[in-house]
C-alpha cells in the first residue's frame, strides 16, 4: 500500500511536474538559445523575489513610521 502511494508522487514529480524542466535542460545543451532562455526564466524569478523583498521592506517602513509595530520583548507570552 505504501509503496504504490510513494511511487504515485515519484510519477506525479517526475513524469508530470519536472517534465518542462527536462525539456528545458535538453534544448540548453542543444542549441545557443536554450541557454538565455534558461536563464531568462532564473532572471524573471529573481527579479520577482526582489520586488516583493523591497515592498515588503517598505511596508514594514510604514508600519514602523506609524507606530504600529509592537517591538516589546513581552510581545509573546514565552518571552515574559
């Protein structure tokens, strides 16, 4: 029972999730432009992360100018 629940998500992962991946690593080291499409896509996450790292930063920014943040070391229970 367990085994054919574990090889379930192995062809889940494997043959259905990390297929685009696959295809993605044959074209890189098949052609020149599988290379900058490869890391155009690292590119576009990357610059994902930092935009949503600078607005949270900046939230916090706002939170803290508002004097909403609560940076009491009796904010939780278990440091009191």
């Amino acid at each position: 029972m367990f085994k054919a629940f574990f090889e379930a998500i192995q062809f889940l992962f494997v043959d259905i999730l990390f297929k685009p991946l696959d295809l993605l690593r044959h074209l890189e080291l098949k052609s020149w432009y599988g290379w900058w499409i490869s890391n155009g896509i690292s590119w576009i996450l990357m610059g994902i992360c930092a935009y949503y790292t600078v607005y949270w930063i900046k939230q916090l920014q706002l939170h803290k100018d508002n004097n909403e943040e609560n940076q009491d070391t009796t904010a939780h229970s278990f440091l009191k």
